[in-house]
C-alpha cells in the first residue's frame, strides 16, 4: 500500500501533476454544467464563474490534501 502511495505522489507531482489537475479540472467543468445547470438559474453570479470556482476549489484542495 505505501509503495502504491509513494507512485501517486510521484504522480501528482511535478509537471505530470499539473497536467492531470488541469484535465481534471474540465473534466469537473463539465460535469458541473450538466448537474447544476438547472439550480443556478436562481443566482445572479454568472454560471462560468461558478463552474470555475467550485472545479477550482476542489482540485486545489485536492492538491493540497495530496501535497500534505
């Protein structure tokens, strides 16, 4: 199990790292779009901006939960 750990450490670090979180945060994105379309039609924030901030706020707390 540590050896695995070890291996997705090396992973998420560095510039392979980067580019995972960067898909991943599209990847986010749109899944974001598609379930929660219909709930921020109530708010006066613009959907971009939200779709972007919460993908955001996930993978680089992600990253930080990694990194620690």
């Amino acid at each position: 199990m540590r050896d695995n750990q070890k291996n997705m450490l090396g992973i998420f670090s560095g510039e392979s790292g980067d580019m995972f979180f960067r898909f991943f945060k599209q990847y986010l994105i749109r899944i974001f779009e598609a379930e929660l379309k219909d709930e921020l039609k109530k708010v006066d924030v613009p959907n971009n901006y939200l779709y972007h901030h919460i993908s955001c706020s996930f993978v680089e707390t992600l990253r930080w939960w990694i990194q620690s």
